[in-house]
C-alpha cells in the first residue's frame, strides 16, 4: 500500500480493510479519531498537545480475514 492522504474517512477505512496485510497509519488528532471510528473502533479523543499516542485497531478485510 502506498503511502496516500485521504480527506474520506470511509474510503479511507476500505483502503485499510483491502490492503490485505498490516497498516501504519500516521495522522493528527482531527483525523485518527475519525478513521478509527470508520473502522469500527471504540470513539477516542485526542488532545491537540499530546504527540505520543498509540493505537492498535483489528479489523477483518473484505474476505473476512482479521489484519
């Protein structure tokens, strides 16, 4: 998977799901929340000075298959 900037959170999140392997996902504190949801995880905030945040989402590709 390329590297790509996505402002569509749900495009975004099929991108991850049809990637078929593992994702890093690298954003700011107004998109990871967001993309996280879109995937299906648990709402979280983020606050604008925090710079170490870590978060491990599972999620099942198209196939049915958990990344």
């Amino acid at each position: 998977m390329s590297p790509l900037e996505l402002d569509d959170m749900a495009a975004a999140a099929q991108q991850v799901r049809s990637a078929g392997q593992c994702v890093l996902v690298v954003g700011h504190t107004d998109t990871v929340p967001d993309l996280i949801s879109a995937l299906g995880g648990p709402h979280v905030e983020i606050p604008d000075n925090a710079f170490d945040r870590l978060f491990v989402v599972h999620v099942r590709n198209d196939s049915g298959n958990l990344l």
